[in-house]
C-alpha cells in the first residue's frame, strides 16, 4: 500500500508544490529497504529513524551507506531511546525488553555515581555523526532545552568523555541494538 498508493499519491502532491518534501518513518530499519528498492529513484527525500542511534543501539550506522547511495536524507530521532537513557528512565508504557531497561538503569546509575547524567552523555553522542543529517530529540520542559543546547555547545568545544563513554557501552554491550516489535509484523 505504501509502495504503491501512497508514494505516488504523495509525488502527485510535491509536484503540484504542495509539498517539498517526501519522507518516512518506522521502527524496523527493514522498512526503509523494503521502500526504498520498490519506489522510483528520488521518490523518497529522507527517512526518520527513531532508537537507532544511540549509546545503547546504533544498528542504524550500517544502514547510512545504503540510504547516501538512494539520495536520502536521515533524522535519527529519539537520542535517548523514548527515555531509556535518562536519570528518571522510561515511562511505565515504554516497550523495551525488561533487560534492556535493566542494563540502561545501570548504566545511568553508573553516570551518576561519576557525577555525570546519561542524558548528556547520550546526546553528545548521538550528535556526533556527521552522516546523520538531523538528530531529533523531545523535550517537555525548557530546563531539558537548555540541558540540550548545552550539550551540544559542550560537544563542539570540549568534545565527549571518552571513559565514561567506554564504560557506559561496555555495560550496555549485552544488549548491543536490542530492540522491539512496532507496527504490523512482516511475515
């Protein structure tokens, strides 16, 4: 159905100048691939990857090479894997896996320890990768924007702590790129 109704219907309207812009969204990365090779060159501009480039999973990055060879643009959404690597964790809803959640609390528990929140820690990373076009990240006060822009700002003067990030993966290395199921299984 996307493939055939709604990228087409979607091109009718970035040609009428309605719309500049073509993009898609998912959880599985296998989507992108499925789309990507049964629609026209150029039919799709960008794709919005969300929990996929992160401290804790960044199976994203052997996607990056295929989508630069379509012309597609990346926004890595959720830095933070939907509050995973927070100080206050995830909410009660949050589908990950029960072990994950546990190794993402101890790694937090690990910042802390050191003085250091994951969150920043986690953004700092995320904003690193220069073949991401745009990380995406929400925020639901104007303190986490200013954590945020400092983060950045921290990034781009004084770069990322290189041990606490060494630690903080090989804590999450179990469960290195563990995800969940979202939207309709493919069989």
């Amino acid at each position: 159905q996307i493939v055939n109704e709604t990228i087409p219907a979607l091109q009718k309207i970035k040609e009428s100048g309605k719309a500049r812009f073509i993009g898609i969204t998912g959880l599985p990365l296998s989507i992108f691939t499925y789309v990507l090779d049964r629609v026209p060159p150029g039919s799709v501009d960008l794709v919005l990857s969300y929990c996929h480039y992160g401290i804790n999973d960044t199976a994203l990055v052997d996607l990056l090479p295929y989508l630069k060879s379509k012309g597609v643009g990346v926004i890595s959404a959720s830095p933070l894997a939907m509050g995973l690597l927070t100080d206050n964790g995830p909410p009660e809803w949050h589908p990950a896996p029960e072990e994950l959640k546990l190794a993402c609390r101890t790694a937090a528990d690990h910042c802390r320890k050191k003085g250091k929140h994951i969150t920043k820690l986690a953004m700092k990373y995320s904003l690193m990768n220069n073949e991401i076009s745009t990380v995406l990240v929400g925020m639901n006060s104007p303190e986490q924007v200013e954590e945020n822009v400092a983060a950045a700002v921290e990034l781009s003067t004084s770069g990322i702590d290189e041990e606490l990030l060494h630690e903080v993966e090989a804590i999450l290395e179990p469960v290195k790129n563990l995800t969940w199921p979202s939207g309709i299984q493919q069989a």
